[in-house]
C-alpha cells in the first residue's frame, strides 16, 4: 500500500487513515530496523510524503533495532536528522535493540528495558512543556 504511493494527493484511504493517527498522536514513537546502515527505505518513503507542517512542535522516542552492535547510531545520525527536520523534540534518550535481546518478540535485556523507562519519562516531560510561539506561528 504504501510502497505503491508515489503522490500527495493519491492516498489509498487505509493510508489516510495512518498518516490522520499520527497527526494527532501526543508522541511518535519513530522506530525502524537497521538495513544496510540506515533505517529503511519505507520508513523515508512514509515520511517523504507527509506534509513537513504537520509534526511541528511534536515529541517522539527514537528507536531501532540492529543485527548487531555496529549501526546503533543509526538513532542519533540518522533518525534524530529526520525527526529535526520536521521539528520534532526528540528525547535524549534513545532505543537501540539487537536480535539477540528479544524472545518471541518481547524485549529481554534489562538494560534496555530501563532505558525504554528513561526515554518515556523524558518524554512525559517533554509533552509537559509549552510550544514556543516560533513553532506554533
Ligand atoms: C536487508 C537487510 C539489511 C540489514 N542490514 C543491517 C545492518 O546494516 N546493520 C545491522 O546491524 N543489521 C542489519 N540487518 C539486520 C536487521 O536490522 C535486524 O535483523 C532487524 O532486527 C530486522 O528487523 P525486521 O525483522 O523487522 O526486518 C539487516 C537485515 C536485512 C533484512
């Protein structure tokens, strides 16, 4: 569905309906798997064709899962870069998972489970705090 849509104004309604939700989503949890180096080329196309304005002043968790330790920073390099350019806070903390810490796709590495704990409540804080007139305008 989403893979085939190439134009602002030729949205299958399903794909409306996804990109309505997140517009009036609180917080974004912006989340991908590593391939090749980056986050995918799906999560870019879904963002390529949303309008810049609509996520202004809004807060997301960045996260991404990974084969192995090496593309951890994707988060910070590279999912970070996206969420500025649409001026989304960001919170400081973000959530990078290898394979191997999940089980039957439940996340089992206590460190990471904490570090999920932090980027919430930095989140809560963040959704506490009043837009600067620059944003809203
Ligand atoms: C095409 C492809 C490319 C990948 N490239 C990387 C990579 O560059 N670095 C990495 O750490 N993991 C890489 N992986 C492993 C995935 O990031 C990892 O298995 C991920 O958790 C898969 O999530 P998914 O099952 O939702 O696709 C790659 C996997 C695939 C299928």
């Amino acid at each position: 569905m989403l893979g085939s849509t190439i134009s602002y104004n030729n949205f299958p309604e399903s794909l409306t309906q996804i990109y309505n939700k997140v517009q009036e989503a609180d917080l974004l949890v912006i989340a991908s798997p590593v391939y090749k180096a980056s986050y995918t080329g799906l999560l870019k196309h879904f963002f390529d064709l949303l309008d810049p304005k609509v996520l202004v002043g809004k807060v997301a968790i960045l996260a991404a899962t990974g084969g192995s330790d090496q593309h951890a920073l994707v988060v910070d390099y590279q999912l970070r870069t996206l969420a500025s350019f649409f001026n989304v806070y960001t919170t400081p903390t973000a959530i990078y998972a290898k394979d191997t810490e999940f089980t039957d796709y439940k996340l089992t590495s206590e460190s990471i489970s904490k570090r999920v704990e932090v980027a919430v409540e930095q989140a809560l804080f963040l959704l506490k705090q009043e837009s600067p007139q620059s944003l809203v305008a």
